[in-house]
C-alpha cells in the first residue's frame, strides 16, 4: 500500500466523519452493507452519540416501518410504555432483536429524561409498512387519516365507505401476491375508488392545514400527515404489485425507495429548527446513485431513496457509505477495494473518497460477494461518496 492511501484514511471516530462533510449537511445518510451483522448498529450507536454531543444532532431515522416506528418514539421521548413494547413493537424487518437497537433506545430514552421535550432526541422509521412477505393493507393508515380529519371537518364519505371498499385485511396482506401479480387486490374497482378518496383527503388535509395546525397538537399534525402519505403510497405499491409487465420489480423497489425518499423530506423539515438527522439503512437505499440488484436471475435497477433526496437537499445531504473485509472465510482479493483497504493499519476507519481515488494507480477489481447476504462498493462510484467507513473484520 502506498502511504498516499494510508493517508486517505483516519481511525474511526466521529470526529473524523464529519471532518469530510459540508458545514450544510442536514441529512447525513450512513449506509451498511447487509443487515444482522451488529458490527454496523454498534458502529452507528458510536457515531450517532458524537453527533448529538458535539454536531446537534437530535433525531435518527432507521430502515423500519415509519408507523411503527411511532411506538418506539413516544417511549424515548415520553417514557410511553416499556422497552421492550418499544423493541417489539417499535420495529419492523425483525429488527427489535437487535442488541445494538435496544442499546440505542435505551441511551435515547436515558438522555431524554432529564431535558425540556424541545431538546429530546427523537426516533424515526423512513421505510413504509413493507415486510419481506409483502404489503400491509392500508387499512390502519386511511382509518387513522380519516379519523382526524372528521373530528375537525365535514367529510363527504363515511367510515363504512371506506371499511366496505377495504374489504378484509387478508385480501391485501395476501404474500402470494409478491410473486404472482393476478393474487394482488392492487388493481381492483375498490382499491381505485380508495386511490381517489385517499387523494382527496389528502387535498383536503392540506387546504385546510391552517386550521387543523391550530386546532391540534404538533405532534397529531405530523401523525396525520405521516398516515397520510403511508396510505397513499400503500395504495400505489399495491397497484404495482398487481402489475404483469416485466419491469414489475424494478418498479415496485422505485416505488419502495420514493416512499423512504418523501418520509426523508418530511424529517428533515420537521427537524430543521433543531438540528440535523442521522439516517441509517442499506448502502443501496442511501447511495447517490442507482441500486441494482437480480430477481430470477434477471437484472433489476432503480433510483434509491438518497439518490431521490440528494435532488432535493442538494449538499444538505451527505452519505457515507460503510464496507467490510473478512468476514469469516470470506476474504476479499486483494485486488478490490475491500482488500485494499484491509491492508490499512486501522481496525475501523474513515476514508475521503477523493483522495482514495487519487491515490490508487487504477480502478480496483469489484468484490464478488461469497453470497447474497451483502452488497460489496462499487469502486466505479468513489465519487459519489462523501466517505468511507471500512471495518476490517466483522
């Protein structure tokens, strides 16, 4: 390795992240490269903890379910409920099992109880009611929608309109659907008509938001709005679902991505009076540019949720992508990015994508994952990193 390498990189530390990122960031994105590997969570906790004491952080916002997510932010923030209802409640994608989650929102709720509420940290789900086996029925999100709505304003349908369009929950939760479009409800006369209701409350929340702002707690503002958007980009990924062409997939992870991309944007707004956002999930959901994957050995690309937000923010947002050498057995060559950079003397380190990429005397090899389980980093796409968080062994 030659030492203008070595000097790309610096011990992890919180410190040495934020060093490389603009003064304007207010949406900093830190990816991982697969999921139940504690080393990445644990790593997070670490920073996130930095960021709060020494950058004003005060919110963090994971890849789980945005609704659930409400369970786990009215305990740290109120003390509502127990921990463990936050763990197993809070948490979507099995991740209230995780070690690393329960120790954040212990820490939350701890460094919450002795502040004024405008100070306490907040948590955050930016994914959609999207399990591995499919979609929730909207359900829960319209009924909560309509519910706030009729309690200020004379609303034109009925909650019986809506139970009777909705139908039972199984029609939607139906996982067969995912693999085979004619099972999804997504495309049916009643899921259409519950398109344009929930588009019209929708207008209707928004003409009348003057009022319901004063008529209502921030907090149940934010929630409408929240149950607002999930409902309706439930209704659409059910539609997609219900899609025969064969850009199917593609379109249904796009559409994923845009829901995680709105609920960004509504973060960062709600949060722009108090600070700046940790978000953490996937490298391919925070990257600056296109995710791939292959489905039935077919490939499959889409515009991920920080490519989407990178439009909007601009430099207010900043990603860090996170990578790995051994993992096991599973050793990268050292001709790829990731065997370059287990040559350095560092267990974790923060590396400046730019002065990587100047450094190396050509393009790495791109690391074939031993399997599925994780996305190895592009070395093609250096630049579209604001840095580098590598982790030796995990």
């Amino acid at each position: 390795m030659t030492a203008s390498i070595r000097d790309a990189a610096r011990p992890f530390t919180g410190g040495a992240l934020t060093a490389l990122l603009s003064p304007t960031t207010r949406l900093l994105g830190l990816g991982e490269p697969t999921h139940g590997v504690e080393a990445f969570p644990e790593l997070r906790n670490e920073l996130f903890r930095h960021l709060v004491a020494h950058e004003g952080y005060r919110s963090i916002v994971m890849e789980s379910d945005c609704l659930a997510a409400l369970t786990a932010d009215a305990y740290v923030v109120d003390g509502i409920g127990t921990l463990d209802d936050a763990m197993s409640l809070g948490f979507s994608h099995g991740l209230g099992a995780s070690p690393a989650n329960r120790e954040l929102l212990r820490w939350m709720r701890a460094y919450n109880e002795q502040r004024p509420r405008h100070e306490r940290l907040r948590f955050y789900g930016f994914d959609g009611p999207l399990e591995m086996t499919g979609a929730a029925s909207p359900r829960a999100a319209l009924t909560a929608l309509y519910d706030y709505l009729a309690a200020h304003l004379d609303l034109p349908w009925s909650l019986d309109t809506l139970d009777g369009l909705l139908g039972p929950d199984e029609r939607w939760t139906d996982p067969a659907a995912l693999m085979d479009p004619t099972r999804s409800v997504g495309r049916t006369p009643e899921a259409g008509e519950l398109r344009l209701i929930t588009d019209d409350l929708r207008a209707v929340f928004t003409s009348h938001a003057p009022h319901l702002a004063n008529a209502t707690s921030p907090d149940d503002f934010w929630r409408a709005d929240l149950q607002a958007r999930t409902a309706s980009g439930l209704l659409r990924y059910h539609s997609g679902l219900a899609d025969t062409a064969p850009t199917r997939v593609g379109a249904l992870m796009g559409l994923r991505d845009a829901m995680m991309a709105d609920n960004l944007d509504a973060i960062v707004h709600r949060e722009a009076r108090r600070g700046p956002t940790l978000a953490f999930a996937h490298n391919g959901h925070l990257q600056r540019d296109k995710s791939r994957t292959r489905f039935a050995d077919l490939p499959v690309e889409w515009w991920s949720a920080g490519a989407v937000i990178g439009t909007r923010l601009g430099d207010r947002y900043a990603f860090a992508a996170t990578t790995f050498g051994a993992r096991g057995s599973d050793v990268p060559d050292p001709d790829t990015l990731e065997g370059r950079l287990s040559a350095l003397p560092h267990d974790r380190a923060v590396i400046d994508p730019g002065r990587l990429a100047a450094a190396l005397d050509r393009r790495p090899t791109p690391r074939v994952p031993a399997d599925h389980t994780y996305s190895a980093l592009d070395p093609a796409t250096l630049d579209q990193f604001d840095a580098i968080v590598f982790v030796r062994d995990i």
